[in-house]
RNA sequence: GCGCCUGUAGCUCAGUGGAUAGAGCGUUCGGCUCCGGACCGAAAGGCCACAAGUUCGAUCCUUGUCAGGCGCGCCA
C-alpha cells in the first residue's frame, strides 16, 4: 500500500469518511518544510459545521498515524504528515540500486505496439532548424515509450511525392549533370529548382515540361526513376550523417511514394462506404459541422497528400496492428489530422482513438520565418558543428588532459541542442537565436552531464557504489531528502512524459535533480573517515548517476563519465 | 469572418482549485589551503493580458474582451 492510502486510511477512520474520498483530497504540499503530504480541511468544514483550523486540529488529535508517518501538524486548516526519513531514503534508492538502467521502466506496454511518424523529411532539401523538433521529439518519445515496455515502429515518413519532383529532373535534364550534382549534393539540387522557377516565369512551356516528367515517375519510367531514385539516395545520406551524430535509427523509411499503389483501396472503400461526395469536381468527406470537409481527390481525380496519409494510416493498422499510431507534426496541421483521424472514424475504424497527432511549435530566425530561398536559415549540421566546436574549445580551456576529448566535445555539443529542445512544452514556439542555441549555462545539457561526471568522478574515487546493504538512516538531512523525492518521482515522471508526449518533463526533472545533488554535494562531503557514513552518501551519488543517466537515455542525450 | 493555440519576473519558460506563484538567463553582491568553480549562496525583479461569473478559496474552471501565432479545397 502507498503511502497515500495509508494516511488516508487513518484520516477516513479518524474523521469517519470514505478512505477514497480523503484519498483524492490528500495533496502534495508546496515546500518540503511543510512534510510529505497534506489534508486541506477546508471542504470538510460545511459537513462537519467547524472552521477548517479547528477540525485539523481535532484529526491531528484523533487520527492514529501508520507505521510510515513520524508525526502530524496541523497549521492553517491544514493537517500536514511527515513521513519518517530513513524509511523515504530508502525506498527511494534502493528500487535504483536493484534495477540499474531499467529504473523507471514499467511493463505498460508489454506486447503492444506503437507506431511514431517523426522526423519524415522532404527529398532534395537539406535539414535544418526547421526540422529539429519532430526529429528529436519523436526520437525522446520513441525511447520513452521502449521505456514502457512497448514495441515500438520509427517511421520516417518521406516526403518524396510531387510535382515539383518533375520539375527538379526538369531541370537537371537541361541544365544539370551527373558530376554537379554527387559534388554539389543537396544545394545543387536545391540551386537546380530555383533556376527552373525563375526560368519557367519567363518561360511557361517548362511548366508542361516538368508536368511531363512528373508524369513519367508516375508511370515508372525508366529514365525518370533512375534520376528520383539516385535524388532519393543523396537526400537519405545527407540526413543519415544527421541521423547518426544524433544517434537515431528508423524502421521504415515508407514515405508518400510508398502509397501510391494503395491508394485505390481507400478511395473504393470510401466509395462503397458511401462517404465521398463531389463538390466542384472534386470528391471530399464530410466530416462534420465543426470542420471543412477533406479533400480528398482533386478535380482531374490526381491524388493528395490526405488521401496518401489516409492510404499510410490503413496500412500501418494491417502491417504493425498498432495499439498506438503518432504522428509527431507541427501544429500547422492540426485540422489535417483532425479530419484525418475523424474520416477514419466514419470509415468504421474505431481504432482512430488510437491516433494520435504530437504537434509541436512553429520554428522562426531571429523574429523571421524561415525561409530557404533567401537563405534565411540555420542548417542542422552547421548548429550541430558549431555547438560541438564550442564544447571542444570549454574542453580545452578548463580540461586540456581528458581524454577523448572529441567524443566528449560531440556528446556535450550535441547534448545540448537536443536538450534544448526538448526543455520546453512542446507547443511554444521556438525563436532561433544563435546565442541561445549555444548557451551552456544554467538548464542545459552540460550542467546536467557536468553533474552526472562529477557523481562518476566521487564513485571513482570513493571505489565505487557500495556493494551491500547501507544505514539509509545515515541520509536524514533536508537536501539527502530532496534528492531521494526526486528519485522516487522518476518513474511516475517517465509514465507522465509518455502519456503527455511532453519529454520535457523528463528534462526538467533531470535539471531538478542536478541542482538537488549540487546542494546535497555542498552540504556534504561524501568522502569522509566513517566508511558507513561514506558507503551512505556514495549510495545516494550513485542512485543520482543512475537516473540522470537514465533520464538522459530517454531524451536522446549522453552523459560522458567524464568532461 | 470562422476555428484552434498562446499570453506568468527585463528575456526564455515551469507550475497548481488551497499555504509565501517558482527556475534559468541577464543585473548586483558574495564563495575554492577543501571530494571537479561547466559549480554554489544571496539580493533585486510579479495587477499570473483585462473584465465579469462559479467557489469557503481562482493565476488555474466558465463566459466575454484585447494582443500574438496557426489554419480554413484542388500544396505538403
């Protein structure tokens, strides 16, 4: 039994109530001073005809603490409980010292599978800032949802269907050549489509021209799909090299040219289930008064970007049986998604609860949108160079000995953008700033790595964790307290992160945490003569280690055991 | 025009139907003969956008107003 039910046993037998009820009325107070749990008896004091001080005074008098609590006050109309210390202390640490890595773990998952479309990148364009939230937020949720116990399917969703794929070998055609574009890569692809808009405004028969190759993709044209599928390629190596400093991998790389032999099924499906209707020449769904109706084939019936996601989400149901499908999108597609998931609903599916849209803020440039064209701008890998450039130069400066110092430099740079990003509610949006970006000070990656080091270093020094039982009682002091709460609140935190979608509550926890051991380490010297008191604190420092290192796993964040 | 989202310290953001609304950055002051100073302590800084309502109690719930962002058929 938790420590909750426990006291609200003793509250509802006290004040003869149902224990349930005080349950729910049982509250975390605002400051670790005030103890562990409170009952504010301020609804209590209409029934029971009393001022809510005076019945807290009466249950601190009648209530019969459990074995847990060492004692009651009542203060204010509250009646606050303070849990014996060494008894938190303990069950605290030692469910971290017992389970290691897999602390914070939980079986919720267990033989269900969750799909996640994240990072789903667009061929021929390089990855920039823009796409930094999907790839990472979807990466977190990945591992945090392993983390549950689910299977889960990374699904890179690519964006490799279109017209302006028709233009782009338009355009190589004609002014383009093999040579240019393995030198150039990306840029000169992207430099290839600029020119042929600029020409074709001069020029309108490109257009046709472009249409023309678009066309030939479609019908599998030899020729055409050599040139998309080479295009194809140089687009995925270049983001593999993003892929891999951030250590992500994906199950499938199934993008919207994946579904365009399946898209006939759900436009018959959708036929014969009486659900498409014509308006203007084009065939829609309609999906209730409170939404514009779905488009779904356009006028000269070419299909849209709707019907594919719909075509993806039917397969991903047959393919993986999905308990949980996400789709880790900007906000700007709210409505899709609602649509989507509601033409779902009216197909028949009741496994459109299932879906679920992650949708996170819009990305500006300094106070700007960005924008490709005008250079407006910040490339992934120059962010991730530079923060990583910026690591080695801290690296240098203050330990010039350490080695590997450009492992360390990568995971600190990198650590940092990744937890950056992953610091606030997903809804804000972002405004880039490179000072910002590369700011190291204060709640970012490296304070919480620097600590989770200096935890590595005390252990190497102090011989390591202790390896039996030690006197938890040892830890009474109010920050040995602090930090054992916040280890305890880890795993609830990890299940809250997962059902939220919202990582950044395991970032902030990690923060929380540092600056806990920080105090804990200032009021305290962890090595000292009395080995039990020693064996005491390098237990706690170790449990610290653990879970910042565990939290960081989940974030898709290093922590180095040195810096 | 309609819909959704956001509004909390100078800046970036947490937060909760309840006790004194928190953190980082920035500013000011202070701290290594000592286990890692990429650290720590302290101070200053708030009409929780505004107004009504519900409630014993609202920054939180409801409604309205204002400001900003996004979206609203043949792009993705």
């Amino acid at each position: 039994m938790s420590y909750r039910d426990e006291i609200a046993q003793a509250v509802a037998a006290a004040a003869q109530l149902p224990a349930a009820e005080v349950a729910a009325m049982l509250e975390t107070p605002p400051s670790q001073e005030m103890g562990d749990f409170a009952l504010p008896c301020f609804k209590l004091a209409k029934t029971l005809r009393k001022a809510p001080p005076m019945i807290a005074d009466m249950l601190k008098e009648s209530v019969t603490l459990p074995p847990a609590v060492e004692r009651v006050e009542s203060v204010k109309g509250y009646l606050n409980f303070y849990l014996h210390r060494a008894q938190q202390v303990r069950d605290a640490l030692a469910p971290v010292r017992a389970l290691g890595e897999a602390y914070g773990h939980s079986q919720e998952g267990q033989g269900r599978t969750v799909c996640i479309d994240y990072s789903s990148i667009n061929i021929a364009k390089r990855f920039h800032i823009g796409h930094l939230s999907t790839t990472v937020l979807g990466h977190a949720l990945a591992r945090i949802y392993t983390a549950m116990g689910y299977k889960v399917v990374s699904i890179n969703h690519l964006g490799d269907w279109g017209t302006q794929f028709g233009k782009m070998i338009c355009a190589y055609k004609k002014w383009g050549n093999r040579q240019m574009i393995e030198e150039g890569g990306i840029q000169a692809m992207t430099e290839l489509y600029v020119r042929f808009d600029q020409e074709a405004q001069k020029d309108e028969t490109l257009l046709d021209e472009g249409r023309a190759w678009f066309k030939r993709i479609e019908d599998q044209d030899p020729e055409a799909m050599e040139i998309f599928t080479w295009f194809k390629e140089i687009t995925l190596k270049d983001a593999m090299r993003v892929y891999d400093m951030l250590g992500i991998t994906f199950d499938s790389y199934a993008g919207e040219s994946f579904y365009i032999d399946k898209m006939g099924r759900v436009i018959d499906e959708l036929t014969a289930k009486g659900l498409l209707r014509d308006s203007d020449g084009a065939k829609v769904v309609d999906v209730g008064e409170d939404m514009p109706p779905y488009l779904i084939l356009k006028k000269d019936g070419a299909t849209l970007y709707a019907t594919r996601d719909l075509a993806a989400a039917l397969y991903r149901k047959d393919t993986y049986d999905f308990a949980k499908c996400l789709y880790v999108v900007a906000y700007q597609q709210n409505l899709h998604f609602r649509q989507l998931f509601k033409v779902i609903e009216l197909m028949g599916y009741p496994w459109y609860k299932d879906m679920e849209h992650i949708s996170y803020g819009m990305v500006s440039y300094e106070g700007q949108t960005l924008a490709t064209r005008k250079g407006h701008v910040v490339y992934l890998d120059d962010l991730l160079a530079r923060a990583v450039e910026k690591a080695a130069a801290i690296i240098q400066e203050k330990n010039p000995d350490l080695p590997n110092k450009e492992q360390v430099a990568r995971q600190v740079g990198i650590g940092s953008v990744v937890f950056t990003t992953l610091f606030n509610s997903r809804i804000k949006d972002i405004d880039f700033w490179w000072d910002r970006a590369l700011n190291f000070d204060g709640e970012t990656a490296p304070y919480v790595q620097y600590c989770h080091a200096r935890c590595c270093s005390l252990l190497r020094k102090g011989g390591g964790a202790p390896a039996g039982e030690v006197d938890y009682s040892l830890l009474d002091d109010e920050s040995s307290l602090a930090v054992a709460k916040l280890i305890a609140s880890f795993p609830e935190t990890v299940t809250d992160a997962c059902h939220r979608g919202e990582p950044f509550l395991i970032t902030r926890l990690s923060v929380a945490l540092a600056q806990a051991f920080n105090r804990f380490y200032l009021d305290n010297r962890i090595l000292v003569e009395d080995p039990a008191v020693t064996a005491a604190r390098l237990a706690l420092t170790d449990a610290v280690r653990q879970v910042l290192r565990n939290a960081l796993y989940l974030l898709g964040v290093e922590a180095p055991e040195a810096m």
